[in-house]
C-alpha cells in the first residue's frame, strides 16, 4: 500500500510517517515507479508507535522495543515494566514542576513585598529570593571531605 493509504488507515500523518522512516523505525519497499511500498503489517507496527508516542515515549525507545513487537516477543510484562518506569519518569516531571510553580510563587511574593517599599523616600532593603537551593548535607557522609588548603 501507499504511504497515503497507510494514513489514512491509522490517522498518522504522511509527515510522520516519512519521519518514522528517516529515524528506521519502518523499512518500506520502492515500486518500480520509487513509491514507498507498505505491507499489511506495517499498520499494526504504526499503530504501536502512534499509541507509543501517545503516551510520550521517544522514538529512540520506541526502538528499542519495537523489534520484539514485530517478532510477537514483547511480552505484556514487558509492556507494564515500560509503562509503570513511564508513570515515575512523569511523576519526577511532575514534581518538577510543581517545585518551579513554587519558585514563581515565591518569587511574585518577593515582588509584591517590594512594592508598598518602593513608594517610601528611604525603602528597608529586601533580600533578594534565593536563586539555588542549598543542597541537604546528609546525616553522614560516606565520603569524607577534603582539604584543599596547601600544607
């Protein structure tokens, strides 16, 4: 079949499709004529990475599992173990951001301290927000400081 018909078949764009085939995600045939030439096949594997991409994995880790899914190995265990590192990977974003929400937060409280200071002949100085946190010192260290002073 034609990249159009295959398209159309999976509501996956001829762009992204030409693009799966540029990242060697799918290995169409030429016609004599230098059209793709798409198996039957080839539409479940689409399928695969459009639900794939859906759900936010990259090409390159689509990859890595997309030969087992064409050999029928990829196992729904597999597929669970893939999807549950998914669910952390977007709780760690989550997290993320909400830590940068709470910055801005912060920050938009520093500004508006600011403000009635501003209106004042002589302001009190406020101390500027904190750019980086300060790491947590760990209760004990395994590694043992050193000193750089030269003896």
């Amino acid at each position: 079949m034609q990249i159009s018909e295959l398209a159309r078949r999976t509501s996956v764009s001829v762009h992204a499709l030409r693009h799966y085939e540029s990242q060697g995600l799918l290995q169409p045939g030429r016609r004599a004529n230098g059209y793709r030439d798409y198996t039957e096949g080839t539409e479940r594997e689409v399928v695969f990475i459009a639900m794939s991409r859906q759900l936010g994995f990259a090409l390159p880790r689509i990859a890595e599992h997309l030969a087992d899914f064409r050999s029928g190995r990829l196992t729904i265990a597999a597929m669970v173990q893939a999807l549950h590192q998914r669910a952390q990977e977007l709780a760690d974003q989550a997290a993320l951001l909400q830590a940068q929400r709470q910055t801005v937060l912060d920050h938009i409280a520093w500004l508006q301290a600011r403000e009635p200071a501003a209106k004042t002949p002589n302001p009190a100085p406020v101390p500027w927000p904190r750019v980086r946190k300060r790491p947590l010192a760990p209760a004990s260290s395994p590694i043992p400081r050193v000193s750089r002073r030269k003896p």
